[in-house]
C-alpha cells in the first residue's frame, strides 16, 4: 500500500501526459480530416474558425509542431513509466512480473486513449473539435516556431540520406494511361468504362464553357441579403445558392448548399465564396483548371460584354469526366440527348451541342457562330423561334416541335440526302 502512495503523483502525472498526448493526435487528425470546402467556411466564421484555417495554412508548420510535442510527451512518459516500474520491482512485496505487467498496461493504455480513441473521436466530428483545439493549438505551434529551422533542416538531411538519388516522376502521357488500362488486367466492360472517362478527360480541352455551362434561364440567383426562407425549402438544380452583387443581376458570389450543416435564416450570404469569370470562348479544361487552382466550385461566364449569360459548376465538369456518354440536355431538362423517333429522324433539345449532334450522326457541319442547335435555329430565322417553324442549315433540316417560354426549344432534326443537297 505504501508502494502505491509513492507512485501516485507518478502515476498521476503519467495520466497528464497521456491526455496532453491524446489532445495533439486528435487535434492532428482533426484538422488534417478537414475538406477544402470546410476549410473557405471556416475562414469566414468565428476567431476559433479562423485560427482552424490560420493553421490549415501552413500544413508542414502545423504537422511539424503537433510531432514535436507528441515526441517530447511520449519520451516524458515512457521515462516515468520506466522509473515507476524499476520502483515496483524494486519494492518488498513487488518483483519483475508487476514491473513488466505494469510497463505493458502503459504501453497499452498510450496506444489506446492517447493514439486509438482521440483520432477515431476527431475524423467523427473534425470541424467541430477543430474548433475546440485552435486556440490551445496555435499557442502551441507558436512556442516552437523558434525550432522550426532546426527541425527542417533535419528533415532535409534525413531526406538527403536516405534517398539521395530521388527525383521527381515525369507528368504521364495520355498514351501511358492508354498502356496502363490495357494491361490492367481486368474485364472487358471495365476496360471500356476507364477507356471512355479517358476519352472524356481528353475531350475537355476541345469542348467551349459555352457549350457544357447551364445559361441563364436554367437557374435563379438572389440578391443580398439572403434568408433562408427564399429558397422556400427547396436546394437549386444546381446544388449552388448563386448571389447577385448588390446593384446589379451579375452574380458575385455561391454557396454550395449540400454539404452545410448549420446555416442561419438570415444573412446566407456570409457563408458565400467568390465564384470565378471566363469568357464564353474558354475551354472546359481551361475551366477546370483554373477551378483548381484557384480553389473556386463555380465559374460564370460571361460574353464579350461582360454579361452572365451561364455558370458552370465542378460538378458539370465532374458530370463530363465520369458519365460514359455526357450530355447536356440530359443533365439539365432530363431529356435523353437524341431520341430517333422514325428512320431518320431524331428529337434533341434545343441546347444541344452542334459538335455533339455531329458526331452522333457522323456528318460534318459548316463554321458557324452559334454552338446549338437552338442557336443555329434562330441565326437562320433571325428571330425567336415558334412551335412549326422549319429551316434547313448545313446537312440538317430542323423542326420546331414545341417552343416554350424564353427559348427552350425541342426539335426534329433530318439530315438532308445528297440529292436534297443539291436541289
């Protein structure tokens, strides 16, 4: 008993450590858990939110400092864990199988409460514990900042030691994708499916924003300020809450709505991100790139005036990449993207892609400004078009079967024969 009272402010102070230890592992798996998207909300939220993002900044500061601490609080704890077993060994009713059963509890006890359990707590509710921790979190990695050239420069040096002769792995080519799905040794159907997302990624740089973006009578936009009682509980299409300058109907900012967890009914727009402009020309792969680079989810684009005429999200680019035949009509009025009605005779939707409506009927189409069928439709009339108007332009003969409001169109297309072509 008298063993016992001696190694209580041991075992107490072994207690300590272990939940300081417990603190930085779930403070490491929280932040690092959190996605891209969480992390622009959280520059926006409260000082605790901001310091979340603060440290985010700076990952190799962040996960530096964290180690540091681990390191030095294990080596504290094994070091008392040492002394407190040499202690029981030591005593008159002790021996070495208390020692060692003691020494593999505390080897278990830090692997389990200070490893296990606070990392499964944190990737559960990350932004929440996130939150909890930036405060203690930051003073923390600020108390080694004096450290931080020491410890790159061991890292550096490991580095150099153990791989010397490392360097960077060249961008791969598309034909190297092209060998690595061949000899991936899975089924046929597979091989397709990675071969035809393959063909989308290519595609990207060929198709116009123009062509793939949602215009302007395919989706609402508000302006500030924003409640959430103006979106009479129902999500946009397309996914994204679209905001207005305050002045004006050009859109300025977006919130993606389903992934937020806690908005408030008034003033959404505190939540909001800036969007990202190109002009109608661009390319999707432009798009996409920029995107990313830029950390942004929506594009507006814009014509040769400055004017919104559509946005494109990630999730049309996405959409682009991974459905096996993309389609726009599709996508937005959940209309098959060319439906034969009769031998030679199709049904699109006024949106259409020309290029698109070329390559399913393999015919070749003449230059032209518009990049619809819609488009070309009303280039030829020189007018809005109605229900029964008819035209011919290029190898196709178009009829307008149903002419809804604000030109949202669906057509019969008939490609002409040679000898139409000539009459």
């Amino acid at each position: 008993m008298d063993s016992i009272f001696q190694l209580l402010p041991w075992l107490i102070t072994m207690v300590v450590l272990m939940a300081c230890s417990g603190f930085f592992s779930a403070s490491e798996a929280a932040l690092f858990y959190i996605q891209a998207r969480d992390r622009r909300h959280l520059r926006n939220g409260t000082l605790a939110e901001q310091a979340v993002a603060a440290l985010l900044l700076k990952p190799d500061r962040l996960l530096s400092a964290v180690l540091f601490w681990n390191l030095v609080i294990n080596i504290a704890y094994f070091s008392i864990a040492s002394i407190c077993a040499i202690k029981i060994e030591e005593s008159p009713d002790g021996g070495q199988a208390p020692a060692f059963s003691f020494a593999a509890v505390s080897l278990l006890s830090i692997i389990f409460f200070s490893e296990m359990l606070p990392k499964s707590v944190a990737v559960l509710k990350p932004r929440e514990l996130a939150t909890l921790v930036s405060v203690p979190l930051t003073f923390a990695v600020r108390l080694v900042d004096p450290l931080m050239p020491l410890l790159r420069s061991v890292n550096l040096i490991s580095r150099r030691l153990v791989w010397p002769g490392f360097k960077t792995e060249p961008f791969m080519e598309v034909s190297d994708l092209e060998r690595a799905i061949e000899h991936s040794g899975k089924d046929a159907a597979v091989i397709k499916q990675e071969q035809a997302v393959l063909k989308n990624i290519v595609q990207l740089s060929t198709i116009r924003v123009e062509e793939w973006m949602r215009p302007r009578t395919q989706f609402v936009s508000f302006s500030p300020p924003v409640k959430l009682s103006d979106l009479r509980g129902e999500i946009p299409a397309s996914g994204y809450l679209l905001i207005t300058e305050p002045d004006s109907r050009e859109i300025e900012k977006a919130i993606r709505l389903d992934n937020q967890y806690h908005l408030d009914q008034d003033n959404l727009e505190r939540f909001s991100e800036p969007v990202l402009y190109l002009p109608w020309c661009a390319t999707v792969a432009d798009a996409l790139e920029k995107m990313s680079h830029r950390d942004r989810e929506v594009t507006v684009v814009v014509n040769e005036f400055g004017d919104t005429i559509g946005v494109l999200t990630i999730e049309d680019i996405l959409e682009t990449v991974f459905v096996y035949s993309p389609s726009r009509s599709e996508r937005l009025l959940d209309m098959p993207p060319l439906e034969e009605i009769s031998e030679g005779t199709w049904r699109v939707a006024g949106i259409m892609s020309l290029r698109q409506l070329a390559r399913r009927l393999e015919v070749a189409i003449p230059e032209t400004v518009s990049v619809t069928v819609g488009g070309v439709i009303q280039e030829s009339m020189q007018r809005l078009a109605e229900t029964g108007d008819q035209c011919e332009w290029g190898p196709f003969e178009f009829l307008v079967v149903e002419a809804k409001e604000r030109g949202v169109l669906q057509v019969e297309v008939r490609v002409l024969g040679e000898e139409e072509d000539v009459l």
